[in-house]
C-alpha cells in the first residue's frame, strides 16, 4: 500500500516521473488516495487533515513528510537538503499532525495531544505536579502542546523543565522539529543535557565552553533534525540567529530564568533585553517563558520584553513545604563557624550549599571547613572559568560535600539531592534569598536552610544598594529581606506575601513557627545603647558601640576619649553577640537610624528619645541560643516536616540500610558512565526503591521517575541487589 501511495503522490512529478520509469513500476493508480493515506496512517496523522489540497499542491512535500512520519527512528529530523529544496516540507508536516481537531474518532490526535501520555511515555510519571492542588503544570504542558506562547511562574524545583521538555519532545515527534533553550549559565545548560541524555533523549548545548569540531557536530545534527533539544545561551543565540537558526526546523522556543530579562528582576542581564528578536524573526513560533522569581511588576515585563501577544499565565504557589527556614541573627564569625559546624554534623554525608556576600569570605569559610576534615570546594567568579568548573563538577558527583560560594553559584546547579543551604551573610533581595534556598530539596524531600544577619550585613548591602544604578528599587527589595531576617511572625507567610501569595496559616517548619519569640522589658538594655550613641555625640557605628558597652579598650575608644565616658563598661554583663542582636531588634523598632551618609553613624529617632527620657516602655525579644536549647534537649534531630508531607508512602517501612546499599550501588554506575549520581536515580527514586523493594524489573519500571530508558540500563543490577534484602 505505502509505494503505492508514494507512486500516486509522485508519478506525476518532473523530480520523480523518471524514477519510477526507470524501476518500470506503474501499478494500477488509487481510486481513492486519500482514503488510502488515511487508511495507512490512520494512527500517525489526524484524520481532519486537508489531504485532498496537499495531494494536489504539495504532492512531494507530502510524500517527503508521510516517509518521516514512517520512520523507525523517533529521532529522525528533516534532513536539511529537503528543507531547502521543499520548505513547505515543514508546513505539510503541521497540517498533518500538528493542528489538533476536535472529533473525538481520531486516534492520533486523542494520543498526540495528550500531556499524561506523553508523560508516562518520555519521563515515566503517572501524573503532573499539582500546586496547592491546581493541575498547572498540566495546564501549561497542554498549553505549549498546542502551540500557546506562555509565561509560566512555578516554584524553583517544581518542575520548569517539564514545563517545556514534554512539549518539546512531543512536538519532536510529531513533526519533527526542534525547540530552542534558552539558559543564562553553561553550568545549567550542561546538567540538563547530561539529564536528558541519561534518559536516553537527543539534546546538547552550543556554548563556548565547546571546541569548534563539538559545535561543529552540534550544528550538523540540528540542521539533520537529530536534536531534539538545543541548549544555547542568549549571546550565542543572537550570534547564530541570522545563520544557524535559519536553518532549523524550530518548532518551539524556551527561555529558562526569564526574569533576567526585566529590570525588575532580582538578576537582570542586559544580554537578555535582546531575546525580542525570537519574535521578529519567527513569528509563528510560539515561545515560552519560564521563571521561579517572578513579582507582578517583574511578569508584566517580561511579557512585555518578549512581545507576548496575549500570552497564557501560570502562577503557582511559591511554597515549599519541605523547606525548614531559620534565621540566626547577630553571631560573629566565631559563633558562625561553631554553628554551622554543628550544622553540617547534623547533616552527615549530605550535600549543601554556602552562600558568602564576598570572595574572601567564602574562600576563608572553605579553609575553616576543610581543617575540621570537611570536603569542600569555592566557587566564586573570581576564579578561572577551569576552577569553577572543576568545583561544579567535584560537587555535582559528590567528590565534595559542600560548596562555598558567592550568587555566581544562584542558577548554576540543578543537583536535586542538595539536602542543605546556609546563607553566611544577608542576601540583598527576597528574590535572591529564594532562588538560593530553592537549590535545596529539589526532589521534594526534607531539606534545612539557615540564614544568619548582621548589622554589618545590613549597612554593607545598604551602601551597595545606594551606589547602584538602580537605588531605589534595590533599596526597597532590600528592606524587604530585612524584614524577612527580624520578623517575629511565620516566616514562610512572609515569604508568600512577598510574591502576592497570602495564606491565613502558619507554615510549623519555620525558626518562629517551632519557637514564638517571648518579650521581656528591656527598656534598661536600650537606654543604656541610647545613652553611649548620646554621649559619644552620634557620632559611632555599631561596632565601636558595642566596645563601648562592654568595656572593651580597643585603640579607636581610647583614642577618642570613649573610655572616659559615663556608659563605659554599662552593659558589660551582656555579651557582645547578644549586644548586636539587641541593636538590630532597635533598629526594627525605630529606635535609632543609621545613616549611610556619614559613616554609617547611629542617629537616635524620635521613638528612641521617648524611651531614652523614660517617657516610653522597650520590649524586645528574648534570646535563644541554640546551645541552650541542645543542653535540655539533647542532641537529636527534630524531624523538619510532618511524616504526611514526606513525598513517600510507606516511609515507616522503609530500611535503611538497604537505602545505603542503593546508594552505593548508584554512585558506582555513576562513576562508570562519568554521570552525576542524582542523574542515574534520584534521591527520591532510591527512597521508594528502598520501601516497596520491587523483585523483578517490570515491577523496578513501575516506580516513579524510571523510564524505559533506565529500566533497560539499570533494572538488571538494582533488582539483584534488591533480592539480598528481601
């Protein structure tokens, strides 16, 4: 039947009457030719299609697409001489299969436009993420799936990627196009390919971390339509616009971490501003933006940077229950450094991140780590692009167990078993602070963050901000992170506020939820703060304050008489971290200002005077420290979510031991094929591979998250060792 609908297509033709002279094949002509495509292919195409017009204008371009559609090899493209010779090859190919009718016989588009199908086909998943039980992730599948443009705000590690790799790889299979990434930072390009690779998918990244005879290859397979995927960032992407893109079959562009395109946004790059070009030179293309940090202001920015006509939007919630949040405020470096040792020892083996304000710092972080014995890398833009990635890499494959490192590190890891963040300084911007928290427990499992705030954080930052190109907006995003940092009240709500998200409940897995601060009359504590800042005629910092009330002789107060004053030595019975946590609770409260202009000298308010005078009460929030806590209670770690919200079902049953076996297992199949772990199996997969132990591969491809693709890879070996704890 099929040469004969390929007689009847091109028989007539001046490219193909000859051909099948030559071959003296001349069966009888078809009485019906549509009917016998549509009977050949009656699972491969949509039964609506206009087969009658193509047959008739677009024979051989007809021809061309059903010997795609007929292809074995779900990662055949169209070859890039037919797309010169017959550009509408593309086209017949969207008329085909690409325009979903709405009969409810056809079985192609029934199964073609299917989102849950293509799910359980290309990634083995059941069913999509839901967002405080909103399908959105569906949603916006479906939407690309049908060729919307989309603006798509779902939270860090809440599943982006499948936002536009399940439409991709449809659309790849339907009509054998490609889609166009569009990603800030080579170290995230080159973690999703290696992904998406592992699952046996065709995808790579141009970059120039690539030799010329690697983007060479590149090149070649996206013009072939090998690729299904190309991974490139947004200088490259403009440098090959007018080239390479011209000839690819583009079926779909995404642009990961779009808030770099507004001003607005916490991470603007002015490379981006250009991404409006996609739009001019392909019109029809449908484009899809994605972001996990996206305030109102930064949406309607984005929307309008890319030329966005009437774009659907998906904005899910911004929570991440399985996030613990604390914040500890006033330690110096002695105290941080004793903290977070006791930290990470109650997180042994476990990946982390920790984040520094500056270079130096977490260089000096990383030493400290390293003399207790601690695996750990620096990463910092300081550093040779070599040295970087050489610290990624040590990470990602669990060779070091944390990463020091400055928001250079923000968007560049995508390992999903990061079971920890520690902020050492104050981050400049909610946003930021969530796109960093967010690397942690991007498999939904259990994960810690901490975050510690000074004084000294605040007005580095401040001045920062004010010699910034953009005062007042970084100014505002700043003192919403304070607020964050000395907020009594749940913190997470405070969070979710912040992105317009309002909840009425306490989130139980926050520093205040465990703990409600207790008040106390400290109006003593603050008259004797306001008193030496009187005295010394407003004219100190923080730092020199503090020496003040403690009694400390350091060089600076006995060269300018403080030693002599009244207050010297009043507060000497509070030690110094307490002192700067006082004065930051001060501060929140308008007791005294600080003023950026002159030094960062401390100016008393108005509210400050009344309290000064005895005119007004102070309460301030008790301090806790976390060792007193440990003394009463011991050193055993509380659980940081409820059982019910693990994302496991049986967690009871689940051994332990059997999980460390697993995970052993991983890490060697990793290093033999020079993958990350996580990429092999996630966290996840080992922990329900560990509570319902499956003893046969069909049942090892059952579990959620393992394709066919790893089925066949791994089954064999992790159901042999399955067997032993059985």
């Amino acid at each position: 039947m099929l040469k004969m609908i390929y007689y009847g297509l091109l028989h007539d033709t001046d490219e193909f009457g000859g051909f099948f002279d030559y071959i003296d094949y001349a069966p009888d002509i078809l009485d019906d030719l549509s009917g016998s495509i549509l009977e050949c292919f009656s699972k491969d195409i949509c039964i609506s299609s206009p087969l009658a017009e193509l047959i008739t204008s677009y024979p051989v371009e007809l021809a061309y697409g059903l010997s795609l559609i007929n292809c074995w090899n779900s990662s055949s493209g169209i070859p890039l001489w037919v797309l010169h010779n017959y550009p509408k090859v593309g086209w017949v190919m969207e008329r085909l299969r690409d325009t979903p009718c709405e009969n409810n016989e056809c079985a192609y588009c029934r199964g073609a436009f299917n989102g849950k199908e293509g799910l359980k086909y290309f990634f083995k998943y059941d069913s999509f993420r839901t967002y405080e039980g909103e399908d959105l992730q569906q949603k916006a599948v479906e939407a690309a799936i049908e060729g919307e443009s989309l603006l798509a705000v779902f939270p860090t590690g809440g599943g982006k990627s499948i936002t536009f790799q399940l439409p991709a790889l449809m659309s790849g299979k339907r009509k054998k196009g490609l889609t166009v990434v569009i990603s800030p930072l080579q170290s995230l390009m080159k973690d999703q390919v290696e992904t998406l690779c592992a699952n046996g998918i065709a995808a790579g990244a141009l970059n120039s971390n690539n030799d010329e005879t690697e983007n060479a290859s590149l090149r070649r397979a996206c013009m072939e339509g090998k690729l299904k995927l190309l991974y490139i960032s947004p200088e490259k992407l403009l440098a090959e616009a007018n080239y390479l893109l011209r000839d690819m079959h583009i079926s779909l562009f995404a642009i990961d971490e779009a808030h770099c395109i507004s001003q607005w946004g916490h991470d603007f790059r002015p490379e981006y501003t250009q991404m409006g070009i996609l739009h001019q030179l392909f019109p029809q293309v449908p484009i899809i933006a994605l972001t996990a940090t996206a305030d109102k202001i930064t949406r309607e920015d984005i929307i309008k940077q890319l030329h966005l006509n009437q774009p659907r939007i998906f904005i899910s919630s911004f929570d991440r229950p399985n996030l613990s949040l604390t914040v500890k405020r006033g330690y110096q470096q002695k105290e941080k450094s004793k903290a977070i040792l006791d930290f990470i020892a109650r997180h042994p083996g476990e990946s982390g991140i920790i984040y520094c304000m500056s270079r130096s710092k977490a260089e000096t972080v990383a030493q400290m780590l390293q003399k207790q014995g601690i695996k750990s890398a620096v990463y910092h833009a300081g550093l040779s692009p070599a040295r970087r990635d050489e610290a990624q890499d040590d990470f990602i494959n669990d060779r070091v167990q944390v990463v020091c490192a400055t928001i250079a590190f923000g968007m560049g890891i995508d390992k999903s078993n990061v079971r920890w963040v520690i902020h050492y300084n104050l981050p400049k911007s909610i946003e930021s602070f969530y796109q960093e928290i967010g690397r942690a427990g991007r498999d939904g499992m259990p994960s810690d963050t901490l975050l510690f705030y000074s004084l000294a954080d605040l007005i580095l930052l401040t001045k920062f901000a004010t010699d910034s190109g953009q005062q007042s907006i970084n100014l505002e995003k700043l003192q919403r992170m304070q607020q964050y940092a000395e907020a009594d009240i749940c913190r997470r709500r405070i969070l979710l506020s912040y992105f317009g998200e309002n909840t009425t409940c306490d989130c139980g897995n926050c520093d205040v939820c465990k703990n409600p601060p207790e008040r106390f009359d400290g109006t003593i504590i603050v008259q004797k703060a306001l008193s030496a800042i009187a005295r010394s005629e407003q004219q100190i910092g923080t730092g020199i304050l503090v020496d003040i009330l403690r009694g400390n002789m350091s060089s600076e107060v006995t060269e300018r008489g403080y030693h002599r004053l009244k207050t010297f030595g009043a507060g000497r019975e509070v030690p110094a971290r307490d002192w700067h946590d006082y004065l930051l609770q001060m501060l929140q409260l308008g007791y005294f200002e600080i003023a950026y202009n002159e030094n960062n000298h401390l100016k008393i308010t108005q509210s400050g005077t009344d309290v000064l005078f005895g005119r007004a009460r102070a309460l301030l929030v008790t301090i806790r420290r976390e060792e007193a806590v440990q003394a009463t209670r011991g050193r055993k770690r509380k659980a940081t979510v409820p059982t019910k919200e693990l994302p496991l079902g049986l967690p009871n049953k689940e051994s332990g031991e059997l999980f460390e076996a697993l995970r052993t297992l991983r890490k060697r199949l990793a290093d033999q094929e020079a993958l990350p772990a996580y990429i092999v199996l996630s966290d996840k997969v080992l922990h329900l591979l560990s509570t319902s132990r499956p003893t046969t591969i069909e049942e090892f491809g059952n579990i959620s998250g393992i394709g066919e693709y790893k089925k066949k890879k791994y089954g064999k070996e992790f159901v042999e060792l399955i067997r032993k704890y059985s």
